[in-house]
C-alpha cells in the first residue's frame, strides 16, 4: 500500500484513476471503479466525469 496517489496505467481501464486510487488506498480496484461508475450515475453525473479527468490530468503532472 503506498500513502501517495499515482495513475496505474498499467493495471487501468481509461486512465489508470480507479487503478491508482486502489493502489493508494488497499481496496480491491473492482470495488473502486464499481463505486466510481455507481456515484458518477446516481449522484454526481457530469461533476462525477469532470472530477475523474481532473484527478487523471492531475496526476499526470
């Protein structure tokens, strides 16, 4: 488990945002996209999209 956020483009789908944040956090990266497709759905919509590819464009840099 590593404290810092890096894109796993390796182990990614799209960008490699679910994949980093798995890595950084411990949890399992299905229950992260899960949870990412889920919110951006039902709750977030447009801003769930924005955030992913900010965070993707973020940590790029």
């Amino acid at each position: 488990m590593n404290n810092s956020f890096t894109l796993d483009r390796r182990n990614g789908k799209i960008m490699g945002v679910c994949a980093g944040l798995s890595n950084s956090s411990g949890i399992d990266v299905t229950l992260v996209r899960i949870a990412a497709v889920l919110l951006t759905v039902c709750a977030l919509g447009p801003i769930g999209i924005v955030a992913y590819l900010l965070a993707g464009w973020l940590a790029e840099g």
